[in-house]
C-alpha cells in the first residue's frame, strides 16, 4: 500500500489514499511507500523504521507579489504582521497587549476582535462568580432552615405522642410517623397486655 502524507486541501488523486500529517501518531501497518509532502520528519522517521520506502517532497514556497512602490508596502506588511503576532501571543498568554503606533488596518480589526473576547470571557467569569456566591446563599439559607424546623419539631413535641409512640416502638408496631394521637392511642390499646 502507498500512502501520501499532506496538508493540501484540494486537488486529490481519487486513486490515491492520502492522510494529514498534522494528526500523525505512527506509521500504519502494511504500507510499502509513502511520500511525504512538505517537512514532517516524525513521519519520515517512522516509516523508514517500519521499512518502508519513504520520498519526501519540498513544499514550493508561497510568494507573495506586492503591486506599487515595493519596499515600502512590503516594510508596510512586514509591520503590520509583527504586529498581529504581537497581539496573538500577548492574547496566547492571557493579556492582551496592543503594540505602539499605526498597526494597520488588519491588525487593528484583530485587537479590536480579541478585546471583545476578553471582556465577553470577563464577562461571564463575573456572571458565574455571582451565581456561584448565589449557591453558597442558598446552601446557608437551606442549612438554617433545617436547623429551624427540628427545633420547631422538638418544641412542638407532645409527651403523650411520644409516650405511645416509645410503646408501640418497644412492641415492634409500626405506625405513619405523622399518625394522630388518637390513631397511636388506639393501636397501644390493641396491644396484648403483658
């Protein structure tokens, strides 16, 4: 089997098989030839450890043709694109940094791009924090309650329910624990005397 490694988008042999050296984890079983396009020397390695029969292709380099008074509009681009990963990389680091002077047109649109993430991400940081403070509120609120219903519960308890309750625990009579005084009255007096 031949395989060809590439990052090319378009343009494919429909008789070829083909794979994206970028997600390259190791050489498959069973191929014979592979070419490598571009510089991938992982893949290159792998496969001649494998044994097989490896060709690598140059990637043609990109050029770009700058109409009008050249140096200066490239100097212009060069900026520009210093620039830009300026940005990029103070935005990789979490703090977002805006080079001094005129960025240009791209590299201003970017910043301006990447602030409105920063304040949409503080945003919602802010929004998160709040319901979080809100859960915590909530969780004492709750704790508190539980805390004023068994004291209601112990003050609102009846020495008599308790009483027949205690009785009909001792003689193994199970009742609703809500049961009425008189339910729990009637179920003692059904219980054989000792």
């Amino acid at each position: 089997m031949e395989l060809i490694y590439t990052t090319q988008r378009n343009g494919f042999d429909p008789g070829k098989r083909y794979r994206n050296p970028i997600h390259f984890q190791c050489a498959e079983d069973g191929v014979a030839k592979v070419v490598v396009i571009g510089d991938w020397p992982k893949v290159v390695e792998a496969y001649e450890e494998a044994g097989a029969e490896v060709t690598v292709v140059e990637m043609p380099k990109r050029v770009a043709v700058v109409e009008g008074s050249a140096p200066l509009v490239y100097d212009r681009l060069a900026a520009e694109l210093a620039s830009i990963g300026v940005i990029v990389e103070s935005f990789v680091v979490k703090d977002l940094a805006r080079p001094e002077g005129d960025l240009g047109e791209t590299a201003d649109r970017l910043y301006e791009v990447l602030e409105a993430v920063n304040a949409g991400i503080a945003s919602l940081q802010r929004e998160r924090d709040g319901e979080v403070q809100k859960v915590v509120g909530l969780e004492q609120d709750k704790a508190e309650l539980l805390k004023q219903n068994e004291a209601l519960k112990a003050a609102n308890a009846d020495p008599e329910i308790e009483a027949l309750k205690a009785a009909l625990d001792k003689a193994g009579v199970t009742y609703r624990s809500n049961a009425s005084k008189e339910s729990l009255q009637k179920l003692v007096d059904e219980l054989p005397k000792a």
